[in-house]
C-alpha cells in the first residue's frame, strides 16, 4: 500500500536533529496505534520526542504491586503537597484496589481521590486524566492489564460524553476491545466517520468509528491526522484531495508529523503518492520549512533542498523549478503560516495552564480534608482501644 511507504518516508523525514531550545507547543508523538497493540497508544498527546509520559505512574504501579505502605506515604504525601499527576495515580491505584478487594493503600477511598481532581479541574479534564492515568498503570508489570484497560476506557467514556477531543481519540481504539454494549450509532451524523473496509487504523466497531469522528469534529488533531492518512488509503483509489484537506487542518491543529506527510505529496523526488498534480517544488520547500520549524529541526536542510532545486542538472531535480525569489517568498509565508500555529497552539496551552494553575491553592483545602478523614477514620479504633 502506498501509505505505509508514505508514512515511511514521514517518520525519515522526522530523524533530525532538534534544537535544545524548541517550545513544547506541537504533537511530535501521533500515539496512533501499530503492530504493537495498545502499548502504542499515547492516551496523552506527546510534544517532547524523548518523553513518553510521566515516571509517576510506573512508581505508583509498582507501590501497589509490593504493597509498600512506606512508598505509598511518600507518594501521598506528593500528592498532598501539589503533585497533580501523583493526584492521578492514587486516583487509578485506589479504583484498582476496590476492584480487588483490597483495603487503601494510600489512607483514602478512590471517591476521595477523584472528587478532588474533579473539584479541581472540572469533570470533563480529570476523568479524562483518571482514565489516562489508569491505562498507562496498565501498561506497568504484574497488574492486570484487561481489568486496568476496561476501567480505563469507563472513565474515558465520562470525559468523551462531556466533549474532550483526547478521551474520544482514545475510545477510537479502546472501545473496539472494550465496547459500551448499549452503544448505537445515530441515524443522522454531523461529521465524517472512516468507512468500515479501511482496516489498517482501527475503528472496526460502529462505536470507535463514532468516537474517531467525534473527535476529529472536536478539534483532536491526531485524530484529524489519522483521517489525513487514510483518505491516502482509501479504496479504489486514493482520495488525494481530501488527504490534504485534513492534513492540512490537522498540521494547523498542532500534528507535526501531518506537516512532515504534505511535504512527502509535494516534493517532486518522491514518487509517492502517483499524484503529479501535487508536486511542486514551491509547495515543497513551504511544508519542508513548516515540518522543520515543528519539529525544531534545522533550516539548512531547507537550504540545501532549495539550492538543488535552482541548480537542476542533478540527480533529484532534472530541471531548475525554483527561484531565489520564490525561494524567499514560499519561505516567508511558511514562517508566517507557522507564526499563525504556534500563537493558536500558545492560546491553548496557556487555557490549559491556567486550568492547572487555578487548582494549585484547592491542594491545602484537600490537605486538611484528609487530616479530618484521616482523624475520623481513627477514633472509632482510638476509642475501642480506650475501653
């Protein structure tokens, strides 16, 4: 198929080196899945190449594992202290040791756990990170993956059902194997869903084919991008036009690696796909420049690029098919067009931030709530002792 050699030569492109100093603003990690089953599944976007997700998780994990009542104290003590994403884990780890029966290794119920995030965050983003933190604990050693994943894809569905884009991205896939048995697809749909014969990316079920839709309607940008590189592969024959469309709205919603695939169509020495209408070597050098400047690669490469293309006589470009001045122009309007993504992505992140930051003084409130619930718990078994 000609998008798995499409997205082969995407992720070669992605190999460069990055500059220390890039701003996390853009998704450099789609998370989509691959051969690898769930594990390739980032539940939260990725805008760092070298981070996959937080170390907290694992350490949770394991604290439960070994049933370490000195680790839990420090890990709730991180918590108590602050730590939203420790906040996350009790949250996970306490509805897990529910579920086995097990009594609280962290000094409270789940319910303690989870009204907080949701006091703190509002229900939409905190089951969204509940739901998040239990499916990465599912990825840890020794704890039980199906159990951990099915209660993953329950909080997910909260999230989804109260409008967030990335918990209806993660259903895309999870409710394929953890379907909600009540789920029928409505008669009437406001927005594109992916046919059921496209089988490389999933969504078999009507609900993750739902959910897949319903996020990209919502402004998920890798699921805008994961409908970008299907419409590469739908059948008889491939849908270029639409490709581009959403592969243009996804780069513009913040998905580096759709950047990196408008450039495979364009440049005119790559013959995938069989499109010649596409290629050109101006359109080229402006997604070349957009996918450097989202990956924070180096704009020699552009240069060089460039420089093969006013020169012709070579082995990539036969004939000269740029300019110095529209080299200079495409250029400009790339840096202009990535000025526009980066100012939208900032507007999110700092709403994101301030989301965050507005929870950070609900901490003490949560610290003294559970001293009480601590204290309370206590004097049933301080006056037993007593008499």
């Amino acid at each position: 198929m000609p998008i798995l050699r499409i997205l082969l030569l995407a992720i070669s492109l992605c190999l460069v080196p990055c500059l220390s100093h890039a701003e996390d603003l853009f998704i450099r990690k789609p998370g989509l899945m691959g051969k690898g089953g769930m594990y390739d599944l980032q539940i939260i976007p990725v805008t760092k190449q070298d981070l996959n997700t937080s170390p907290v998780y694992y350490w949770a994990a394991f604290l439960y594992r070994k049933n370490d009542t000195q680790g839990a104290a420090k890990l709730r003590e991180q918590a108590l202290n602050g730590d939203m994403e420790a906040l996350f884990a009790l949250a996970a780890m306490s509805r897990l040791a529910e579920a086995e029966n097990r009594p609280p290794l962290f000094g409270a119920p789940a319910a303690f756990w989870e009204d907080w995030a949701v006091r703190m965050l509002g229900e939409k983003e905190a089951w969204f990170r509940i739901g998040a933190a239990l499916f990465i604990c599912s990825t840890a050693d020794h704890l039980p993956e199906t159990r951990l994943q099915q209660m993953a894809t329950d909080t997910l569905r909260k999230a989804a059902r109260l409008g967030h884009p990335e918990a209806m991205f993660a259903l895309g896939f999870l409710s394929e194997t953890y379907p909600d048995k009540t789920f029928r697809l409505p008669d009437k749909l406001e927005f594109f869903i992916l046919p059921q014969d496209i089988k490389e990316y999933g969504c078999q079920t009507p609900e993750s084919r739902y959910w897949m839709g319903a996020a990209a309607a919502n402004g998920s940008a890798r699921a805008t991008g994961l409908f970008g590189s299907a419409h590469l592969a739908l059948p008889p024959i491939l849908d270029i036009k639409k490709a581009v469309e959403f592969c243009t709205k996804a780069m513009r919603l913040g998905l580096a690696n759709s950047a990196t695939i408008l450039e495979v169509i364009h440049r005119p020495d790559i013959d995938e796909p069989p499109f010649p209408e596409y290629k050109n070597c101006k359109s080229a050098i402006y997604y070349m420049t957009l996918r450097v400047k989202m990956f924070a690669g180096n704009m020699q490469d552009v240069a060089v690029s460039a420089s093969l293309m006013m020169k012709g006589n070579n082995e990539f470009y036969p004939e000269v098919c740029l300019t110095q001045k529209e080299y200079e122009d495409t250029v400009r309007e790339a840096e202009q067009e990535f000025e526009r993504i980066k100012a939208d992505m900032l507007v999110k992140k700092e709403a994101h931030d301030a989301l965050y930051a507005k929870a950070k003084p609900m901490f003490a409130e949560m610290r003294d709530a559970f001293a009480a619930q601590a204290k309370e718990k206590a004097a049933p078994a301080e006056k037993k002792t007593a008499n």
